[in-house]
C-alpha cells in the first residue's frame, strides 16, 4: 500500500476529499472511526469515568460523546487529560493498520487524521495532503456539522496546528474556497499526480 496521509484543520473539508478520493479507488480509512472504536473499550471507558465522573455518562450508564465533548472543550486541562487516554491506542491503531497493509504496492490508501502532524505521525506516510478553508467558512460549516457553537469551534481551532504551518510541512495542499465542483477538481488533481508518482496502473479515473 502506497500511504498517503490526509489532513487539515477541523471544517477544512477532509472528509469530503476523502469521500472523493474513495470513489476512484483509493482505500480511506479514518483517525476518527478509530478514536469511536477505542471509546467503546471498557478499559477506555473506565478510565475515563475515573477522569470526569457521571456527568459524561447516558442514562445507559455508557459514555455520552457530546457530554464529554462539551467538557474537555471548554478546558484546556481536561482535554490534555482524554487526549492522554484516547491518543496512545488509537496511535497504535493507526501504525497495525499501516503495517498491516504495507506490503501492497499496487493502490494507494488514504489515512485521515485530523492531528497527523500535530502526533508527529508524517513519517508514516509517503506522502501528506494537507485541506485548508478560510477561518469563517470553517467555523460555520465545523458548527453546522457538529451541532456546536463557534465558539467552541473556535476553542478546537486554538488546539491545532495553524494552517500556514500545515502547508509548509505538506507535499499536496488542497484549497477548499470555492464550491463541491472546485472542490472535487482540485482533489483530482492531486489525485493524478499521486497516480504518477506512485506509478499505479488500472486505477480508475477521476469522475
């Protein structure tokens, strides 16, 4: 597997391009899918409920994601704290997953990870697309998505790496400033000179 990583700032739209990515072939796996997989562990939800108490939890007694999403983003500390107990496995996670489809040099698979550079997890990866949008647009579509205020979006913004710098470390960037069809031209272009530079025949084409 030729691995590519794929980032950006939340609302940039890395999602979206992973969407598009995914439909020309391209094997898309998500930091995040992970991260709600580790969150059902017990040992994880344990652990947990120690850190925040029952405030956190469902009327089921399980861990209730907006409640400790509510939280950890409205302190700095607490969120240090769920990060310590979230990031190691879902990390380790992220390396099995790569190590596991190593050996497959004949497609290219697209890991997103919102704090790719942030967890210093680049040197896993060939090569890094980095999605970047104008701060407004972010947050407006970052609330809508997730049903929050901007400023708790803006309070997640605060907590990761600034855009410009995420452009410098990138080998792609894609700039999401327009509409789904720019969008969706500007992916493909990267898309093609991936195709090249990994040499991959019969992929499909863009479309």
């Amino acid at each position: 597997m030729n691995w590519v990583g794929l980032t950006g700032g939340i609302g940039s739209g890395k999602s979206t391009v992973g969407q598009y990515l995914k439909r020309v072939g391209a094997q898309v796996f998500e930091a995040d899918v992970l991260a709600k997989t580790v969150l059902e562990e017990k040992k994880i939800q344990v652990k947990i409920f120690h850190a925040f108490g029952k405030k956190i939890l469902q009327a089921s007694g399980k861990i209730d994601p907006k409640k400790l999403a509510e939280v950890v983003f409205q302190n700095r500390k607490k969120l240090d704290q769920l990060e310590k107990i979230i990031h190691p496995p879902v990390i380790r996670e992220i390396k099995k997953k790569i190590q596991e489809e190593r050996g497959e040099k004949s497609s290219i698979g697209i890991f997103i990870i919102p704090l790719l550079f942030e967890k210093h997890l680049e040197r896993f990866f060939k090569k890094v697309i980095v999605v970047v949008c104008l701060k407004k647009k972010r947050i407006e579509r970052a609330s809508r998505h997730l049903k929050i205020s901007p400023q708790q979006v803006l309070f997640r913004m605060k907590h990761q790496m600034d855009s410009k710098l995420q452009m410098k470390k990138a080998n792609f960037i894609i700039h999401n400033r327009g509409t789904k069809l720019e969008l969706k031209s500007e992916t493909q272009k990267v898309w093609v000179e991936l195709i090249k530079i990994f040499n991959i025949k019969g992929e499909k084409k863009y479309g």
